[in-house]
C-alpha cells in the first residue's frame, strides 16, 4: 500500500499573520452585529487592473526574425565573475530576464538581463552566494509599501535548504537568508539534496528528494521556518514540486512515479486516492524521467529511459491521471520541460528540442537547438529560447539565446486551469486560488487588480498575489468564511507574458466553501 506519512513541524496552523484582526463590535446582549469599531469607514475597493509597479526592464523581445535566423544561436549569456559555466533555466521578473548560475556542489548567484534586444543582451547585474546549489527552479515575490516586509524577493534551493534573495535593488541583488534544513544536504546529488522550490506566498513548498517535500512558512523572508515535513512511502525522489491553487504535482527524479497531493491544508498535505502513479509512454511502457511541469491541466514529463521527449498527461482529476501523448526522442536523455502557447521545450541533453503540442494527443517535432555541453534547459522567452548546459560548457558559453519564432509575441496569456474549478462546492476555507496559464507569466503582474476575489458582500478579500512560472495565486490572510460563495475575476488588461502582452478578456467563476 502506498502512503504519505506527515509530520508537524512546530509553529501554528497557519503562517503569521501580518493583519491585525478588526475590532468587533456588540450589542447589550454580547451578540457580535456585523460592524467594526470604525463603522464610517469606506468600503475598501480592489486597485486598477494594471496598478503593479513599473518594470526594471523592458521586458521580452521586440525584434522579428528572418526564418533562415530560426533555431541558430545569436547570443550568449554568462553568469557572474564566480560562475562556473553551470546553467539550468531562467525566468522572468519585473521586465527581466533572471539568470540562475551554480554548480552541484555549491557557489552560485543570480544575474540579469534586458532582452528587448535579444541578440545583443544588456547584462544590468551580478550575485553571489557561497550556500547556493544547482538550481532548477526559481520563484519570486513583491510585497507591496505598507507591509512589514516590503521589498522584491527570490527563491532557491540551497546546499542545505533554501535562500531567500532580496532584490529591492536590482542592480545590487543579495542574500537576505538561509534556511537549514536537517537532514538536506550535498555531496550526493540525488538522495538527500534540496532539488527545486516553488512559492505560494506566504507558503514555499521544497522538493528534498527522498527526504520528500517540506513545506516553509515565508511570511517574514529574512526568518523562514519549517511548517511541515511530509516523506513518502514508499520514498518518491521528489525531484520537482509544483502547486496550483490546492493542488501539488510532486515529479520524481530518474523514477517512473510522480504524485498528486491535495495541499489545502499544508500542515496535513494528502495524497489523493490513485495519486500516485507510474508514468508510461504510448507503449504501456513505465519510463523514467528526469523532471517535469505542470501546465493548465497537463503534467509534462521529460523522458529520460530508452531515449527522451516530452510525455503528457491528463491531472484534471487527480484521482485518475491519464495519458494523453508523447514524443519518442530516440537519441535524447530528458532534462527539463517547459510550454509556450502549446508548444513544448525539452532538453535532451545532447540537444535543445521544441515541440508541437497544440494538440497534446498528437505531438510532432518542431526543431532542434545546439549547445556544447550536457544540454538540459530550454526556456521559452516570447520568440526566443535560451538554451543553458549544466556540465562540460565551453569556457563563459553555458547559455545562448535561439530565436525560434519569426514574430513578436503578441498573444496574452490564456488560462488553462483553475484550482478551485468553476462552481467547485465545499472547498476548504484555508483555499488558495490558483490560475494555470498557457505560457510564463510575467510575476509583478499578479496583484488585487488584476486577480480578483471577492467576498460574499462582493468586497475585495485580503491577501497576497504571487506566480510561477505559468502559475498565479490569491492566497486571502485569514480563513474564508464557512459555507460562503466567492467570486473570483481574472481581469481583462491585467496579467501579462513577458512581452507584456495582457489577458484579453475577463474569466469570472465562483465557488462554495464547505464547513471548515
């Protein structure tokens, strides 16, 4: 029988609060009357839709290409003075490009680029952290004038843990902390090491392979803390992590499982019933893999036994995951795995591969990029790609950028997925609201006016916007109220890809708590 054991880690059932509660008022009896203390006050109001702070860039690239200057590298990035030529993926941030640098064993920082030109990047900074370790995953955080914590954060995985970066300044990005966790360290690559992070602020959720998935409280970034620990049961080498809404896809490492947990409540996370399965090719064949994604309603799988290519499968059931489609790469060994649009991106290591998956049951070859080196990243940024290696790279060449579409980006993101579903009844009240997209997203995007929920009263509930990669989040401060229906908007002109191209229309649905 598999089974997810879980262990409480100190600390409260939720995250510190940061928001004081309103003082109540009473009748003569004692009888709570539904007011405040300051009753003349006005109703609060949800922001503009595009009332995020400005860019420090200028976000993804402007310039068109000729079809004979596809899939040929035009550009090179390079970390930092202390890099040594280990590159995994990039993600964007306030207008630009993050580049992550560091190797297995430690050493590593962060640097940033303006693309709008993407054959001749601008490199505008620099890092550097001795407890920072490979990295395969990256989030990112704003929190806005007024709360205790304000500033720009980013997040990785560490030696031993995690840190925490602060980017306030973002010419002159540093660490702010580092978590230890017992138990998470390097020399072993795989058995025991911090593999990636995802943020759901004010919750970060670490994939420590088989020590399993640890859920921190982040509220405050200078001083994180251990929430929960939850290993697996057989052990599943957590290898990647991914959360959208109340939903966890965990991706082993050169495995065959993964896992679909129900997070609601992140100090009990629960394994759905038929949640952790074994993924097979089109063959009926259990095939490892070395990573993963999750996109809308799709987890994505970069095959790593008997070749490589992306493998699809359907998780909007997650008690009944299924197979929709794949691509044999006959002379590949998966690495990573990222979407745009519907088309799929995945290093193969001896090559970058791109992917037609506008129908995921029939997926066909787009093209193929080149760098020297174990070539385990391809990102998508608007119509070009940086292809990154992780080991063997020619001296300062461990990431080059690829154009691999003639036109400038100019769709909006499309949502795929919401977690809760529309009209969803008897949802936890520590819900959060996830919104699966079609493409990355652009993080500073996500904020009150541009991810909307509202209350049974139709006023805005508190709380804080965060994203990943293709996936946004409300998490409200408090509890929502029992037996309550809430309203959820996606605001047409709000959330935006990298080319600040925004959500074209609004998407409204609602759903029902349950009793607790």
């Amino acid at each position: 029988m598999l089974t997810l054991l879980m262990l409480a880690c100190g600390g409260t059932d939720e995250p510190r609060s940061t928001t004081p509660d309103p003082t109540t008022v009473v009748d003569s009896s004692g009888a709570p009357t539904g007011e405040t203390a300051d009753s003349t006050a006005p109703l609060p109001t949800f922001p503009a839709v595009d009332a995020h702070p400005p860019l420090w860039a200028s976000g993804g690239p402007t310039r068109a290409f000729e079809a004979a200057e596809l899939f040929e590298g035009c550009a090179e990035l390079d970390g930092g003075p202390e890099s040594w030529n280990t590159h995994n993926l990039i993600a964007p941030y306030r207008g630009a490009l993050v580049l992550p640098w560091a190797s297995e064993w430690g050493m590593g920082g962060l640097s940033l680029f303006d693309m709008s030109a993407p054959c001749s990047p601008v490199k505008l900074a620099d890092s550097y952290a001795e407890a920072m370790r490979e990295t395969h995953a990256i989030g990112f955080l704003h929190l806005p004038e007024g709360d205790p914590h304000a500033g720009d954060y980013a997040v990785v995985n560490g030696q031993h843990g995690i840190l925490i970066w602060d980017l306030s300044d973002p010419m002159a990005p540093v660490q702010l902390s580092e978590l230890v966790i017992d138990g998470v360290f390097w020399p072993d690559a795989y058995a025991r090491v911090a593999f990636s992070v995802f943020w759901q602020y004010p919750y970060l959720y670490l994939a420590a392979a088989d020590n399993g998935i640890y859920v921190v409280d982040t509220t405050d970034p200078a001083a994180p803390e251990v929430l929960s620990h939850a290993p697996f049961d057989p052990v599943l080498r957590a290898g990647g992590v991914f959360v959208m809404g109340t939903e966890m896809l965990v991706v082993s490492a050169e495995q065959t499982e993964a896992a679909l947990l129900d997070v609601s409540d992140p100090l009990h996370l629960e394994l759905h019933p038929g949640g952790r399965f074994t993924v097979e090719s089109a063959d009926g064949e259990p095939r490892e893999v070395y990573a993963g994604n999750m996109v809308g309603p799709h987890a994505l799988f970069a095959r790593k036994s008997s070749g490589g290519g992306p493998i699809v499968y359907d998780i909007s059931d997650p008690t009944a995951p299924a197979f929709v489609g794949d691509y044999h790469e006959a002379d590949g060994n998966g690495g990573y795995i990222f979407a745009h649009e519907g088309f799929l991106f995945v290093g193969n290591s001896g090559a970058g591969d791109m992917y037609d998956a506008t129908d995921p049951a029939t997926i066909t070859k787009l093209a193929r990029g080149h760098l020297e080196g174990d070539l385990d990243t391809v990102v998508p940024f608007g119509n070009v790609a940086i292809l990154s290696v992780d080991d063997e790279a020619e001296d300062q060449v461990a990431s080059i950028v690829v154009p691999w579409r003639t036109e400038v980006d100019a769709r909006g993101p499309a949502v795929a997925r919401t977690v809760p579903p529309a009209g969803a009844v008897g949802v936890a009240t520590t819900a959060r609201v996830g919104i699966g997209f079609d493409e990355n997203i652009e993080p500073i995007t996500v904020h009150a006016g541009s991810l909307r929920v509202s209350d049974p009263d139709g006023l805005p509930v508190p709380g804080w916007g965060s994203a990943q990669e293709t996936i946004a989040h409300w998490v409200p401060e408090v509890p929502l109220l029992p037996q309550s229906t809430y309203t959820v908007e996606v605001m047409a002109g709000g959330i935006t890809d990298v080319n600040g191209n925004p959500v074209p229309e609004t998407l409204s649905f609602q759903f029902t708590t349950g009793v607790r």
